[in-house]
C-alpha cells in the first residue's frame, strides 16, 4: 500500500503552488512547516508482533520544523479475504499520545492508523500488528512448593520466527496468578488441555486445572480462569491424590482420592463435576495410573486407567458388558513394581519381583478375553508373556509402585531409580531390568516426574534439588537416547518447585 502524505493547503497545491504562504499584506513569503512520519513513503506497512494481553509500542520517528503537534491513533481489524488480499475493519480511536501503547482485545491481525498535523501540514502511516497468544502450543509443568503452594509453569514452544525475534526458551512460573491477579493457587494435583466430549464442539478447548480440593476451567490459549468447581460439592472431604485426563474429546477427566476410595469426573463442555455411574470409580485402590486406548471408530484416544492394589497385589480394569474384573491370584507372592498400558493394543506390561527372593523378577504381558463360557473378562498370559529370571543385583531395581512412561515407538520404557534414570527394552525376546542408569543426575537430585510426548516422542524428565528446594526440568530426544547421544535438547534448572507432573499442551 502506498503511503500519501497529507497537507491542509489542499487549495495551494491544487494551484501548483510552491511550498510557501505568501502575507500579501507584508510582502513576506513563508516556507511551509516540514513534517514526516519514518518509514511513510514506504511500499508496505511496518509488521509488529506482540503476544495478547501485552502492550504494543509504536514509537512512529516523527521529524518536524513545528513543535506544536496533534497525533491521532486508531486501529481496526485487518482481516486476509483472499490471499495478499486484506479487508480493514472500522478505526476506532486509542490515543493522542506521540508514542502508541496499546493492548488489543484479543488475538488476530490488527492495522493501527497514525495521523500527525501542526494544523497546517501533516502525514500519515499505518502499521500491521499480530497479536497471538503466548500459552498456545508449550509444555505444562505442574509443581507445588514445600508449603502446597501450586505452581502452574508454562514453557513456550518456539517457531522460527520467535527464535530470530531473540526470544529464547525457559520456564515461565506462577502463570495462572500472572493472568488471574486475585487467584490464589493450591496444592496442584494435575493439569491438561482436553476437547469437549459434547457439543458445541466448536468451542476452544478448555484447560483443566486439578487442585486437590477444586478444579479450575481455563481458557487454554489465554490461562483466564473461566469457572470453578469444588469436590465437596459431590463428596464432602474429598481430596484429590491423582488427575487423570487425555488431550481427546472421547476422555473423561477425573480426580480419584485414594483415602477416601471414591473419583469426580468434570464435564468438559458445561463446566460441572459430577459422580460417574460405573463401579470401577468407586473402591479404593492404591495407584490409578494413567493409560490410554485407540478407538479407530473415532480415530482418537480415550483414557483407559490401571487401577492398582498393591498390598495383594492386584490391578483391576473394566469392561462395559461385565463391569470390573481383575488379575486375582495371578501376582500372589510378588510385589508389583511398574505396569503401563500399550495403546494401541491396550496390552499391559508388568514388572514384579518375588517377596521371597528380592532379585527374582518376571514380567508379564496381560491381556483380556471372555471366559469358557462368555460370562465375564479375564486377564490372560499369552504363550510367551511371562519371563522369569534372577537379577545378578539389586542395581536397577525400582521400588514398588515406580511409574515407568512408555515410549512406544521405540519400544522402551523409561523409568527411575533415586537419581537414575533407567531405559527398558521390555519388548526384546529376553526382557531384563538394566543393572546401571542411562543418565545419572547429580547426587541429592531426585526424579519425581518422568512423561513422554507420543507425538514428537520426547522424554520429559522433572527432578528436584533437595538442597535448594528448587526443580528441574529436562527434554530428550527419545531417538537420540536410544542411539547413545545422551544430551537434553533443553533443559530448564532450578526453575521452579517440585515437579510432579509435566505435559504437552497443543
């Protein structure tokens, strides 16, 4: 777009007259002011980009022969109808200052219009402003510190363009209260982006916020808190120990309180929390741990959790014709160290270890089928789906109830060990627990949260500093970790609490 410069002697010029006044009276001929804004004989309006709820700043280097000057902002949508082709929306006046700053709105493409007059002459120029959403795609890292105070840390994915701009990655803490002056954050259970599971499906998806005693429902591009709901709504007492959620509109979130033995589901569309109708929510268990299985119906992921008795121990599932059914006497006489779910195939792995003899480990591969006579689901060892074996030491053994995360592409399953992180290939023909640590962090540094992203499949690993208190987080690629380079891709130290859940959020 071409830039036009504006003068108020429309007359003079029109007669083709020089750039001056004459005073006939006096017989004094005056030049005209100078006056130009930078940049305004230019082909293109100047670009700016800015994440919403941040100001904008336009300093528009206006030089001038007057010092008397009239600025006059405004701005308007600018809207891409056909491509390279733009529909600028109504002006709205923001300000009279000489430099513009402004929040817009909300996030889109903006064009902002700047007059400049001494009353005699002036200029004019316009400029393009991009305003996107700081917390629309990152990695969530959810923490509490040593007092329960939750901390909801965002770390930003970077384009190409932020990168050149001179942003850099870190974790940015404390986000929910940076957006939400007022809010004051509890003890944090969990946190997940996830559709909603009814109409409208059109809305933006929202991000659930589980704290031990309520849920926040928040915009999940903007971190405003839309709503909230209280467990004791539903139970009285409740406290949440675990969250459990998909990023997919076939999941139901839900928070299970393992004291208490009784879940809360939140209904993602219309914002409430309710009591589920299926018995399986309803008895105590010693770990619910999150799994997940393909519906190719609906080409998406629905949660499916493992619930776990650990004392017997047992680990129960359901099914919807039959209900709960269980492992029973399978495991008797061993202590359940890990379990994860495949999802594709919604095989469970499990690794034991016999309580008579500490270094005798098996692991099973369990599946579910009806019984002889189509009365019920049993779990079922396939021919080949236990493998027992005598560890040469007690190195590279988890203890009971470890969370190992999945990586299914690669077949491996990362797990730890005090300040080890360990890589299982549960999948090879004679699966063994690894005797030393792939990583090992630096002593007094504990993992407390390890989740792999299944979609660029990267290993997320939080640990926690005992002597500072503070908590890490590092990103692997799992390609380069089974191929020997051990390096993070990032790594984010002592940059917020202790960490007990990280994840990705799109």
């Amino acid at each position: 777009m071409i830039m036009k410069k504006l003068t108020y002697l429309l007359i003079l010029l029109a007669l083709g007259l020089t750039a001056c006044v004459d005073d006939e009276s006096k017989g004094i001929t005056t030049p005209l002011p100078e006056l130009s804004i930078a940049g305004s004989d230019s082909e293109t309006m100047p670009v700016y980009n800015v994440y919403y709820g941040n100001e904008v700043t336009i300093d528009p280097g206006v030089e001038s022969s007057s010092e008397n000057l009239t600025y006059t902002w405004g701005y308007g949508t600018y809207t891409e109808v056909t491509t390279g082709s733009f529909q600028k929306g109504d002006l709205t006046t923001i300000s009279n200052e000489p430099v513009l700053h402004f929040a817009f709105p909300g996030e889109g493409s903006y064009y902002v219009h700047l007059t400049v007059t001494d009353g005699t002459v002036g200029d004019m120029m316009e400029y393009r402003v991009n305003v996107t959403n700081y917390y629309d795609k990152g990695i969530l890292v959810v923490a509490n510190s040593a007092d329960g105070q939750g901390n909801l840390g965002f770390i930003k994915e970077l384009t190409a363009e932020d990168i050149a701009a001179g942003e850099t990655w870190h974790l940015e803490e404390h986000t929910l209260e940076a957006v939400n002056p007022d809010l004051e954050v509890g003890t944090l259970i969990g946190a997940d982006r996830t559709n909603a599971a009814s109409t409208p499906f059109t809305q933006t998806p929202i991000l659930i916020v589980a704290q031990d005693d309520r849920c926040y429902y928040v915009n999940s591009t903007t971190f405003e808190v839309n709503s909230y709901s209280l467990y004791d709504e539903i139970f009285t007492g409740f406290r949440a120990t675990h969250f459990l959620s998909a990023d997919s509109y076939a999941s139901y979130p839900f928070v299970y309180d393992k004291n208490m033995g009784e879940s809360i589901h939140m209904q993602k569309a219309y914002w409430f929390v309710y009591s589920h109708a299926m018995d399986i929510y309803h008895y105590k268990y010693d770990d619910v741990i999150t799994g997940y299985t393909w519906q190719s119906s609906i080409n998406s992921k629905t949660l499916s959790p493992v619930y776990v008795d650990y004392s017997i121990p047992e680990i129960y599932d359901y099914n919807s014709m039959f209900g709960r059914f269980g492992t029973g006497d399978l495991l008797a006489g061993q202590n359940l160290l890990m379990v994860a779910r495949e999802t594709a195939s919604s095989t469970l792995r499990l690794v034991t270890q016999s309580r008579e003899n500490p270094l005798e480990l098996t692991q099973y591969t369990l599946t579910s089928a009806y019984n002889e006579d189509w009365t019920g689901i049993d779990f079922v060892v396939p021919d080949g789906g236990k493998t027992t074996y005598t560890a040469s030491t007690a190195d590279g053994i988890p203890a009971q109830g470890t969370h190992m995360a999945l990586a299914q592409d690669y077949q491996v399953a990362f797990y730890p060990v005090d300040n080890g992180l360990y890589a299982y290939y549960l999948r090879n023909a004679s699966p063994r627990l690894p005797s030393t640590p792939l990583i090992t962090y630096p002593a007094g540094e504990e993992i407390t949260c390890l989740n792999v992203n299944v979609a660029t499949n990267e290993l997320y690993v939080g640990t926690y500093t005992e002597a500072t208190g503070r908590g890490n987080v590092y990103i692997y690629s799992v390609a380069n970790l089974t191929s020997g380079n051990l390096e993070p891709t990032h790594e984010f130290l002592q940059s917020t609490d202790r960490i007990v859940d990280i994840r990705y959020k799109n």
